[in-house]
C-alpha cells in the first residue's frame, strides 16, 4: 500500500530559532577565547526570561565547553521542552541549499558537528532535536535535504526509533538512514567489519562491572573471554574518557577503584608502534563512500587523540601528517583500498569517519566509526599552511554530495 508523503511547511510558520552556534563558539573556545563573559551574559538573559530559544540553546553548549556538562544538558532540556527547530548562521544572504539536520537531546558530543561541514558554504543549516515524548513536528520545516546527525549511543536510540518509523513517508531526499547508523556501535562494529580482507578489527565485548571483578577461569584472562593485555573503557564513553590498557587483573582491580561505571567494552591490545616506536593514528573521512584523509597523529603512547599527540610543536611531525594527506590516493588510500571499500560498503552511509592505524604486517587496523567526530578548519592556518585546502577538499564533496542527492530526489519524483 502506498503512503503518503509527510507535509512540509514554511519555517516561518513552524518557528525556526537563530542562534550563534557550535562551529563559531567552539573556534572560539579552540583559539583559547574567554566564554565566559558571554556565558554570564545570556544567564542573566535566561534567569530574568529575556533569553531567546537560540541564545538558551547557546548557553547549553558554552556551559558544555567550559566543562559543566550536567548544566549545559539541564538547560537543553529547558528549552528543548518548548523549542526544538534552530537555524546555524550561513554564509549566504539566498541560500542554495536547505539541510534540516535530524539531532537527539543528547551532549555535545553525541551528534554530528555538521556545522563545522557546511560554515563557508551556501547552505543553509536547520537543526531540529527529535524528542520522543514530543514526536516530530507536523508539519516538518521545508528542507531540500535531511541528514540524520545522531550518533548510536544510548541516549539518542529513542530518537533514532522515531525517525526510522517516519522513514517511508519522508518527503525529501534523507542521509545516513537510521537503521544503519544503529550498527556503529562498537561491539557491532565488529561483527559488521571482522571479515573484511586486508582489514584487522578486535572484537569488541560489552562487559559489566561484576563480570571483570569475576575470578579468574584461567591465568591471563578477564571474564572469561579475553586475554590480557586488553583494552577497558567505559560503554558510551567519548574522547579516551575512561580508556585505559590493563595488563593483570591487579591493574584491573585499581581501574575499577577509580571508575563508578557499570558497563564497559573490552579489546585487546594490538600494538600498533612502528619501526622508531611511534604510534601513528588517522582520521579517514568517507562521503559517498569516497575516503578522504582528515588528519594524522603521531605519539609515542598507544591512546592518541590529536591533541595529546602535541602536532603543533613538532615540524617533522607536521610534515609527515602534510605528505600523508598530499599523497592520500596514492598512498595510504591505495594501500588499503580493498579494506577501505569493503568498510565504505558495509557501514552504507552517506558520511561517517573512522579512526584506524596499520598493523605491524600492514593490515588497516579499525579503531572505530562513527558519525559524530569533528572534522574541523580550526587549526592555524600559519602551523598547519597544508591543512586548510584538504578540509576545504572534504567541505566541498559533502556539499556536493547533497547537491547530487537534491538533485537525484527531483529526477525520481518528476
């Protein structure tokens, strides 16, 4: 039986909130700008009831920047009660393009930081919070594209649910479909991408607390199913929050000590150190199944993010990161190829990342994939000359990529 399209409506008519935004504020957070006199600001506005949707929903993020996350997500949740549609500044006066971004009530952390895609473009940026107990909006916001930015963690799942239901009725062209989404979460992640050739990825187990605090069945192994070294963190965790490499279990016992989680995943540890005892990391961006390299972080300790890896201070490093994204097609890309064109065609989305490494015998080693990790412009262009035009090379193919996807929605409904 055929059904019918969901009904779009003016955003002026369903009420669309200007606000300054994450790309702005977390630049300005990220070049070491003082929020705070801003945050005190729009306090003031939201304790006297003069704060607009926008300026709240601001005040949420600046409080999540500066570290006071329960505050930042209690605001949220204040304003999402009565307001859930908010539009990102655009570069545009007449925009070429509408994308309403699908979001959940969730951290910062937890959605797409699509903004940060689309800040120089001629796109103009809605983002409407699907909040289940509020259902979708009826009529949706008129839009040109939709692109689903929730992440699959626990509390965006309800959300994710929601939309899914409305799937077959959406009325325009709709990115990053929610059911495969559902499948980035770590210990599926495994089971979607273990076979792939050319491609290593440690099972992921979810585990509780008592399971690790278990005795031991046999000597070297943790619950039962892994052999130490492993690796611990804490189930829905974010930016190496909780991650640890444990040897035995007395060092299981003094991690436990100090976290008061109740779920956690487990992997073992692969070292992953090359020939001068550096561990190299990289961020690969895939649009339309297209691999893009988004950067490249060198440490000499396991548990790399880019920062900690303190690029800025190391010439050499930097220009090891500037030859791996100058030579991306023809190096590390076609390297793996195999590997990255099977993980592209399982995980099926329009844009995800993945965080991975090579393995000692030059297998792509899968750290993690996800839809939520800054791909970001914000570094100096002065440290890193090299990085601007490759992230203005992965801005433009995902703004072509959802010019293609309008483009193909009104072929099939002519």
């Amino acid at each position: 039986m055929q059904t019918e399209p969901l009904e779009l409506a003016d955003t002026t008519r369903v009420g669309c909130a200007d606000r300054i935004g994450m790309a702005r504020l977390a630049k300005l957070a990220f070049d070491g700008g003082d929020l705070r006199p801003l945050c005190g600001e729009l306090t003031a506005k939201l304790l006297d009831g003069r704060a607009k949707a926008g300026e709240a929903l601001d005040l949420s993020l600046i409080a999540q920047l500066l570290g006071n996350k329960q505050a930042g997500l209690a605001i949220q949740q204040n304003v999402l009660a009565s307001h859930r549609l908010f539009r990102s500044p655009c570069a545009a006066n007449n925009p070429r393009l509408r994308v309403l971004a699908l979001a959940a009530a969730t951290d910062m952390g937890s959605n797409t930081p699509i903004e940060f895609l689309l800040e120089e473009s001629s796109v103009e940026l809605m983002v409407l919070y699907v909040v289940p107990e509020a259902g979708l909006p009826m009529p949706l916001p008129d839009h040109d594209v939709a692109i689903v930015i929730a992440s699959d963690s626990e509390d965006c799942r309800d959300a994710l649910c929601m939309i899914d239901q409305a799937v077959p009725r959406w009325p325009r062209p709709l990115l990053n479909p929610p059911k495969l989404v559902g499948n980035l979460d770590r210990d599926k992640l495994y089971r979607l991408l273990k076979d792939i050739d050319g491609l290593e990825i440690p099972a992921t187990i979810s585990v509780t607390r008592a399971q690790l605090l278990q005795p031991a069945q046999s000597p070297g192994v943790v619950a039962g199913i892994a052999a130490f070294p492993i690796i611990v963190r804490p189930r829905g965790s974010h930016a190496g929050v909780g991650l640890a490499k444990i040897d035995d279990r007395e060092a299981m016992a003094r991690y436990l000590d100090r976290r008061q989680e109740e779920e956690f995943f487990i992997a073992r540890f692969v070292d992953y150190s090359g020939d001068d005892g550096l561990f190299r990391k990289y961020r690969v961006v895939f649009v339309e199944g297209e691999p893009y390299a988004c950067h490249m972080a060198i440490a000499d300790r396991w548990d790399i993010w880019y920062l900690n890896a303190k690029m800025s201070e190391s010439a050499n490093k930097r220009l090891e990161e500037e030859t791996f994204m100058r030579t991306f097609d023809v190096g590390f890309a076609h390297r793996h190829r195999a590997a990255l064109a099977g993980v592209a065609g399982r995980i099926g989305l329009d844009y995800f990342t993945v965080d991975c490494a090579e393995t000692k015998s030059g297998s792509l080693l899968i750290f993690e994939a996800d839809n939520t990790a800054v791909v970001h412009n914000m570094d100096s262009p002065e440290i890193f000359p090299y990085k601007p035009p490759q992230m203005r090379k992965i801005f433009d193919a995902f703004v072509a990529m959802l010019e293609r996807r309008v483009r193909r929605g009104k072929e099939q409904a002519a």
